[in-house]
C-alpha cells in the first residue's frame, strides 16, 4: 500500500490530521491499535479553547458540537471556606471555552472520515517504523506494508513513534507528580453551571460536566492508588467533604458510570521531528489536565503541520516542515507553564510544611483578587 502521509493513532490528533489533509487534497492512513468502540468510549477531558473549537467548526466537523457543547465565561476556584469566580466574560472579553467530551470529539472526527471514504484501520498490531532518515519511510503492521512520503506520530504518550527514532536524536524534559487524578463520570445534573477547582487540605477536587445530565468529578489521590480503594460510597464521601465547603452548596450524587485514574506528569520531546517522523499531540508533549490543554494541544500541532504538509506537497516547499517542531513548542512550553502552575496552585504535595501551605494560599488570594493576576489565569485558561 502506498499514501502520502502515514498516520498512526486515531486520537484527537491523528484523527483531526487526516480531516484536514483530506481537505487540502493530501492523502493519508490512519493506523489504531484499538477498536473503535474503544476509542469512542474512552473517557477523556472535556475542554475545548476558542481556536479549538474554530477550528473543529471551520472544517465542517462543529455541527454536534455548536448544538451540545456548553459555552463557559468562567469558572470558580474555591478554597478557605469561600469561591471565588474568574471571570473570562471580564478578564478576557469575547474569549470563552466549550465543555464537550473528547471521545465526542472522536466520533465526530471518525464520522467524517469514513463518509468520505477516509482509510481509518482500526485494531492494527505490531505497528512498526522504518526508514525515517530517507524520503521514502514505511510502516510495517501485522499483515501489512505501508509506504509514505511523510510519517505522523499521532499514537500518544506510549505509543510506538517517539521510541523508533534513534537514542541521542531527541531531549526529553519531564517532571512527575507525586499524585494523580481519580475520573468519575456519573448520572446527575451538575451542581453547578461552570467548572469548580477546589483547594482542600485533603486535597484537590474539581466539579466539571459533559451535559445537563451528566456530571464529571475529579479528586486528587496518592500516585499509583489502586481503583479498588474507592468504592462508590468513598468517592461520593470525599467529593462532599472537598467541594461542600461554602455555604449553601450541596453536591447531587447520582449513579456513576465510570471511574479510573490518571497519573499526573509534565513532558516535553524536543524537536518533534526526526527526519520524516513528525509527532504531533500526546507522543511528543504531555501535562496534567489541571489547566485543560491536552486535547488543545493537539489540535494547535495539528494545524501547523497541515499547514506544513500542504506547503511541502502542494509547492515542494520544506520550509514549513522545517519549522514545524519550533513553531509548536512555544505554545507547548506556556502550556506546560500554566499547567504546571494550576497544579502547584491548587494540589497538597506531601513536601509542603505550614510554609510551603501559607505560600500557596497567599497565592490563591492574590490571582482570586488582583485583576492582573486573575487576568493571566484567564487568558491562559481560554487560550494564548
Ligand atoms: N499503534 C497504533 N496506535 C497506537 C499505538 C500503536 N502502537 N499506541 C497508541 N496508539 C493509539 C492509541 O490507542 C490512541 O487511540 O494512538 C492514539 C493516541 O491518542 P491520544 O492518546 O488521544 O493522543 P492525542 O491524539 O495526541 O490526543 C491528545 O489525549 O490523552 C489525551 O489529554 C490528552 O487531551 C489530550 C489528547
Ligand atoms: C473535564 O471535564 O474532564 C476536565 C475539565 C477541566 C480540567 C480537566 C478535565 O482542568
């Protein structure tokens, strides 16, 4: 089999890349380990930039989105007995964000591709890179030979591109957390009408939601806790202990549909390119989700390297390409920045004294009262 461009994952990433290429007249094949009811289910974040969602309703895959999604101005950060709104519809004028799920993400972006005969191949194995330093790389795959001018590594944080390219090519910068997050998807209205990140001495929790029906909760656990640890009861318990934590406010408990968890971590590869491999998404950059930029990420590498492809296949040009991976980073490196931040602004680390705690609530009160601060919580929330 021979395409122009060799796709492997069909996350958000692969997914969104193929759409794109295919309106810009480029071919392409996307390879995925799993079936595609997995990746349709897979519970993942929900919180979609303004130029995310521009861009997913300019190429014509918007339509659910503009009908479902939930527009939010703001969101509250809640500790010391009190919350405290951010005000995007103020801080940042005309700037908001959109709460749709990412796995709704992928099935619209699956639905596009496979209406117009896009190749997705789902449950490929032993997938395979070679020849990534000549014009002509291929991907091998169980039953089968793939041959492109182009690779894009679209296949996550363990997929298998970034370890095909030689030790020594690529410098990795990464920081891990000493918690992760517990995800629970359940079948109540949400509490509340925008997002909650809340700072208790027992840890952080945060109230989100995926529709008027459906609401997600995240609680902050030890790194590697077991899921057995939390039966449904304890989950409810201690999302009431950490969000019910202002006057007035009573968390709805429903049934929960799904539970996992997530382990935080920073991580960076740089370039995102090595010779015709271009990693995009997940397989070259990673944060914790506590500012939202995973799936944002993504989209933003994707539309460079469209813009990239187009220019190399339409014109001959490599210019593009050849800027590829320093044109992403810098949005990859405020993202890390911020994120990073959110995470040390909001979670208990075990290393904090009665110092390290004074210093993270002097830090709350200044971003939830100056307005330059809460304006750069903002701006960097909705998108640089
Ligand atoms: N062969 C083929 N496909 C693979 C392989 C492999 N060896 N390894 C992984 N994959 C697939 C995964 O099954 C997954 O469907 O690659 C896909 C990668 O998708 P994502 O992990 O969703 O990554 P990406 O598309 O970059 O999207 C980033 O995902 O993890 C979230 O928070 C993150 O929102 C961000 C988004
Ligand atoms: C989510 O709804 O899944 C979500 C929302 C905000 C975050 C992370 C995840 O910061």
């Amino acid at each position: 089999m021979r395409t122009q461009v060799g796709i492997i994952g069909a996350g958000p990433a692969g997914l969104l890349l193929s759409h794109l290429l295919h309106l810009r007249g480029i071919e392409s094949v996307v390879l995925e380990l799993r079936s595609r009811e997995h990746v349709e289910r897979r519970v993942r974040a929900g919180v979609l930039e303004q130029g995310t969602v521009d861009t997913l309703v300019a190429s014509g895959v918007g339509d659910r989105l503009l009908r479902e999604g939930l527009v939010h101005q703001g969101i509250e950060l809640r500790y010391g007995g009190a919350g405290h709104r951010i005000a995007f519809d103020r801080l940042v004028p005309g700037r908001s964000v959109t709460v749709y799920g990412q796995q709704e993400v992928v099935k619209d972006l699956i639905a596009a591709r496979l209406a117009v005969g896009g190749d997705v191949r789902f449950e490929v194995r032993d997938v395979a890179l070679h020849g990534l330093d000549t014009a002509s790389p291929s991907i091998t795959f169980e039953g089968g030979r793939l041959d492109c001018d182009v690779i894009a590594g679209c296949d996550g944080f363990h997929g298998v591109s970034r370890p095909s390219v030689p030790a020594g090519a690529l410098t990795e910068f990464s920081r891990d957390y000493p918690f992760a997050w517990l995800g629970v998807l359940a079948q109540v209205k949400p509490s509340a009408s925008e997002l909650i990140y809340a700072r208790t001495e027992r840890g952080f929790a945060l109230h989100s939601m995926r529709s008027p029906e459906i609401s997600r909760f995240y609680l902050q656990v030890p790194a590697g806790e077991p899921l057995e640890s939390w039966p449904d009861e304890r989950v409810w318990a201690e999302l009431k202990t950490r969000l019910e934590t202002v006057p007035g406010f009573t968390l709805a408990t429903g049934e929960i549909l799904e539970k996992s968890v997530t382990p935080m971590r920073s991580f960076v590869v740089e370039p995102m390119r090595y010779g015709r491999l271009f990693l995009a998404g997940d397989a070259a950059h990673i944060v914790p989700p506590t500012g939202a930029k995973g799936m944002n990420l993504a989209v933003s590498d994707v539309r460079v390297l469209t813009e990239a492809l187009a220019a190399f296949f339409g014109e001959g040009e490599t210019g593009l390409l050849d800027g590829y991976s320093d044109a992403c980073l810098r949005r990859v490196w405020r993202a890390q920045h911020f994120s990073w931040w959110m995470t040390t602004l909001l979670h208990t680390f075990e290393s904090d004294d009665a110092y390290g705690t004074r210093l993270q609530t002097s830090h709350l009160d200044y971003v939830t009262s100056s307005e330059a601060a809460a304006t750069t919580l903002a701006e960097n929330y909705v998108g640089m």
